[in-house]
C-alpha cells in the first residue's frame, strides 16, 4: 500500500502531473509469510496520468474521473 499527501498540476495536454510532498509518502510492505510485523518505508514518486473523462458513478451518483 502506498501514500502520499501533496499538490497535482493539470496540464494542457490534458493530463494530470501528482506532485507528493517528499517526505510525508509512506509504502506498507506486508509479507506474514516472511515477516511479524510490517515494514513501512518513506516513498516519493511524482506521476502523470492521463485522463479520460469525467463520469458518474454506477451505484453512488458521484462525479467520477476515469483515468487511460
């Protein structure tokens, strides 16, 4: 699992650019198999999507953004 607070840039290409705030990204490793407790390291890592179109949720009725 991995988290991350920060900013994102919409881009004129139609993208969207996540821009996370370096040290406040965090991964969870979980392997029971190997490990008893798991193991959190710090993560950052900026992404760009692109997006597809703005929808509507089957069940919710909620605005929804469908990324390609």
């Amino acid at each position: 699992m991995q988290w991350q607070h920060g900013s994102y840039t919409y881009n004129s290409d139609g993208s969207l650019t996540l821009n996370p705030i370096a040290v406040d990204g965090r991964q969870l490793l979980s392997t029971p198999c190997d490990y008893d407790n798991s193991i959190y390291t710090r993560y950052n890592q900026t992404e760009t999507l692109k997006v597809g179109d703005l929808g509507i949720h089957n069940t919710r009725a909620n605005r929804r953004l469908n990324f390609k």
